[in-house]
C-alpha cells in the first residue's frame, strides 16, 4: 500500500464519483478505479458499493475511510518534520587533501573551530596530487590543501598555509647521512627517489624545472606511487628521497635523517584553494574563521 496514494481512497469517498476524483488529482479514471481495487484485493473486501449513483460506502470503507485520514495525515506531518530536520541540518564542506602531513598542519586550526561558535562541519578526502585541482573545479571538493603548483586556475583563490624549503631524505650508510647540511652539487652526485609524475603531476616538472635553474639533470632511479612506501627504498637502495623541513621522520630516527640542503631553489608552498565564486554557506564560515585565525 502507497501511502500517499491515500488521498485517492478519501477524495472519493468524499465526493464519491470516479470522475471528480480522477480530475481533482489530474490522473486518469482508470489508474483510480484500478487503485481502489487493488486496495479492496489487499484488505480482502470490498470499500464501495459501485451499483448506486453516486457509489455508496460500506462498513469497511467507513472504518478505512477514518483510518486512512489519521494515516495520511502522520504521513504528511512525519515528511514535514523529515524536511524541517534536513533544514536544519549542519551545513558541510568537504576538503580533498593530498597526504596526512598536510592535514596535521590544519589540525592547531580545527582545535581552534572547536572553541568557536561552529555552525558546519567538515569532511575529508583524500586525492592524488594531479587530481586535486579538478576535484575543486568540478565542484567533487569545496576546497583543497596541496602546493601552490597544483593550482593552476584563475577561477581559483588561495591562501597560503605554509612555506619552506625542501629537505634531503638520506638513509643511514650512505655517504651524506653524517652529514648537517648537504651542498647542492654534493646532492646531485647520487641517486633519488621521487614519487611519480602520475602522483605529483605539476611539482614533478617544476622540481626538474629547477633542478635545471641549479646547473644540475636529477638522477631519479626511482619512482614509487605511494610517499610511505619510499621509505623503504630509500633505506634498501641507498638512495636520497625529498620531503618539506615540517615533515617528522616519526620512528626513523637514526635509520634516516632529514638534512636541508644548502643553497637550493627547491621551495614549497602549501595552500588551500578554493573558487571565487563559491556559495557554500559552509565554506564561506570556514574561510572567514581562517582568515581571523590567521591574522
């Protein structure tokens, strides 16, 4: 039984004519006589007297009929306060990300949202780095947090959450680990590790890019898809990995060193982009506490 079909049993009860019935709810006499007998067929009996002009009720159809009223009008008020409810629900806004040691970077941000009058709330998702502006510009995320490189668009705004500089990753054994602070040109002479092209997109070139600026071609031996999973090659292959100055070597400590290089043009800058013309109510609260906590 539809309950919102309901109404088609009580508007013929009340006027009991078909024809007046099937105008008033703009279907066709057939679909109503075809729901008042399926309903008849469910309930086992028979609702109207159709042998009298205008059709009578029976017994049954007088109970249905009170009962049908009660029902359709809990139906009606139980959608009402369903829709209020959705109303009043928290505005949300999802925010893409590209690795968890950014996210760590927001957290002194959330811990303050947390003591503020907070009217949305916020999802995560995580996202390769290629993909993270397209995530914003097709509306998939209401803003992102990667490098600046990433974010290419004049439809997008973005503020800067930190910068810095990169740091050589260099595993115990090799001949760099002892070092405190690596010249360029002793860099070059050895064997990296970067994450893909297909992960990092932009930065990938731009790091080449610059690489080039210094006088040096990078020897990349490898590749890998996943930041964590480096660390094991660069620890078994000896070969030296990149990471910004705020990431922490957490548990590695004396198996691989982070050791900022001297002199590079390897900077960074982390950003949250977001488009200009946004209407996320949520978003919009989001940006606005941000900038105060930034001041």
């Amino acid at each position: 039984m539809h309950i919102e079909k309901l109404k088609y049993f009580i508007d013929l009860y009340d006027c009991r004519n078909f024809t007046e019935t099937a105008k008033k709810n703009y279907i066709s006499q057939a679909t109503i006589s075809q729901y008042i007998s399926s309903l008849e067929k469910e309930f086992d009996t028979v609702f109207f007297d159709r042998s009298t002009n205008p059709i009578g009720s029976t017994e049954a159809g007088k109970i249905f009929y009170d009962h049908a009223k009660l029902l359709l009008k809990q139906y009606e008020e139980t959608k009402e306060d369903v829709n209020h409810t959705k109303l009043a629900e928290i505005p949300k806004l999802t925010l893409a990300y590209t690795s968890l040691s950014d996210i760590k970077l927001l957290l002194p941000f959330i811990s303050y949202l947390q003591n503020q009058p907070q009217t949305f709330s916020i999802e995560l998702e995580k996202v390769d780095c290629k993909d993270i502006e397209n995530y914003v510009l097709k509306g998939l995320a209401d803003i992102a947090l990667s490098f600046s490189d990433e974010f290419a668009s004049n439809r997008l705004v973005k503020i800067t959450i930190k910068s810095g500089t990169y740091r050589a990753l260099v595993p115990k054994g090799h001949n760099l680990f002892d070092k405190e602070v690596i010249d360029i040109e002793d860099l070059y002479q050895y064997p990296m590790l970067m994450l893909s092209e297909g992960k990092m997109g932009t930065p990938y070139q731009t790091m080449q890019e610059r690489s080039l600026k210094e006088g040096f071609f990078p020897n990349i031996a490898r590749t890998v898809d996943d930041f964590e999973e480096g660390f094991f090659y660069i620890l078994t292959e000896q070969l030296v990995g990149f990471a910004t100055d705020e990431y922490t070597l957490d548990n590695l400590e004396g198996v691989i060193k982070s050791i900022p290089i001297n002199s590079s043009q390897h900077t960074y800058e982390l950003v949250l982009a977001y488009q200009f013309d946004t209407e996320n109510e949520a978003l919009v609260q989001f940006i606005k506490q941000l900038k105060t906590y930034l001041l």
